[in-house]
C-alpha cells in the first residue's frame, strides 16, 4: 500500500476515534443535565389538611358535604390545623360541630373556629365572660331588616319625657349581634319575605343589666347598624347610670313634633 494512503487511513481512523470521545462526553453532560433538571421538578411531599368545601357562616354545623381533605405541601403547615395524621377521622368526628367564625372555601379547618358537636349553638359561638340579651326588633327598628349576624349596632332607646316629649339615647353602643331570628311573612301579591322579630346580643354582665333595665324604661328600643370597619372599636360603653335605679338623662336629646329641641348637658359623675 502506498504511505499516502496509509498516511490517510491513519487520519481517518483518528478522526472517527475523536469523534466518538466527543460524543460520549457530549452524552454523559445530557445525562447530568437531565438528572438535575429532575432532582429540580421533584416534587415537595404533601400532607392531608382538612379543608371548608364551602364558605361557612357562623352557626352552621359541619358535615361531610361541608369539610374535605386537600393536599398541602408538607413544609406549608403550620400548627393547629387538622392533619389526616393527627386526626384521620376527623370528617366523622367533627359531624354536627358549630361554627364559631366565618370560614371560606379552601380555609384549613382550626379548633379554635369550632365548637363541640355535642354544644348547644348559641353557647358555643359566646366568648368567655359574654353574655346572649335577646331583644325585640321590627323592620323599623332594625334598620329596615339590614341586620345580619356579626354585624355591629348601637342600641338607642326612646322614652317619653315631660309635657309628652320623648327623650333618646344611646344606651349600648358597637355591640355585635349574635343572631337574629326568622320568620316568613307572606305579602298581599302571594311572595314571601324574611322578616327578624328578636335580636340576640353578644354582651358583658353589665351591659346586660343595662338592656334590661332599658327594655322596661323604653317605648321603644331601636337597633342602629354600624360600619364593619368600627369593629375593633372599644364595645363595653353602656349607659351605667341605668345599673342604679336612676333615670338621670346623660346626653339625652329632647325631640318635639320630629325636631329635635333641645341637647341635655352630660350628667356629672
């Protein structure tokens, strides 16, 4: 064989040589490329938490309808919600338990947004030291049936005075409504409408003294809707001086044929 054939065989072979080093390398580097891309996407480990299927109003009772299991990622726990772990019978166990604060669809189920199933609603959805003080309402005393659980309210009460002029004043002031109870009022055309005729207050002991002693004082108790943004406001005020048997008129208004007449000075202390 002629050395210039040789000479190309030999480069050839070398070429080929190269060529197949450089593409197990190039092979290798896939390999590594496509085993971090999967230690990327490896997914978290998940834990069961039990959930709200559905947005839940205060003193509503769970049910298996109402509560569901929901995959969450194991490091987003956090303490107090429900595992299926810790308590893996729990759409069970927590049938017929009430709902002590509004809960969303999607929202982790918490002890503490919960009562007993076992409890009565209406004690389980009072604070420690609170008291329920359920008072009569109309739609001209409720602001035109607007009122609705949670929402916050002053209690005006209306008294007649001397020479037939009646007297107002606030006597509890932010407080929450616990609940208000329906009756269905058919109208004349045949339809039939939601209509409150007691309204249940969230109260201190004081504050249900004073209620009582106005509900016998007053003409008529009226129920004044307040914002949602008063709801972190102070709610203990109360007309105390009702607490004594007295019936001094701190800042009282006098009203005559609708107008009011005249503004009493605050009683001193």
């Amino acid at each position: 064989m002629k050395p210039a054939r040789i000479i190309i065989l030999a480069v050839a072979i070398s070429a080929a040589g190269l060529a197949g080093i450089l593409a197990m390398k190039l092979a290798g580097g896939q390999t590594k490329v496509v085993e971090q891309a999967q230690a990327i996407i490896k997914k978290e480990p998940t834990v069961n938490v039990l959930v709200s299927a559905m947005n839940l109003p205060v003193g509503s009772r769970l049910n298996e309808d109402s509560i569901r299991w929901m995959a969450w990622p194991e490091g987003s726990v956090v303490e107090g919600v429900i595992t299926e772990q810790n308590r893996p019978n729990a759409l069970t166990e927590l049938g017929g338990a009430v709902v002590r604060l509004p809960m969303f669809e999607g929202e982790p189920v918490r002890a503490e947004k919960i009562a007993d199933a076992n409890s009565r609603i209406m004690s389980s959805l009072l604070p420690s030291g609170k008291r329920a003080v359920a008072t009569d309402i109309s739609v001209s005393t409720g602001a035109g049936g607007f009122i609705l659980p949670n929402d916050r309210v002053d209690v005006i009460m209306v008294r007649k005075g001397e020479d037939t002029k009646y007297l107002t004043e606030t006597v509890l002031s932010n407080v929450r409504v616990l609940a208000i109870d329906q009756q269905i009022e058919e109208k004349n055309d045949g339809s039939k409408t939601v209509v409150g005729t007691t309204a249940t207050l969230e109260l201190t002991p004081d504050q249900a003294k004073v209620i009582s002693v106005a509900q016998q004082m007053a003409d008529r108790l009226s129920l004044a809707l307040r914002s949602v943004a008063d709801a972190q406001e102070e709610d203990t005020d109360a007309a105390d001086y009702l607490l004594s048997g007295d019936t001094g008129t701190p800042s009282i208004q006098v009203i005559k044929s609708g107008s009011i007449v005249k503004a009493s000075e605050t009683r001193a202390q």
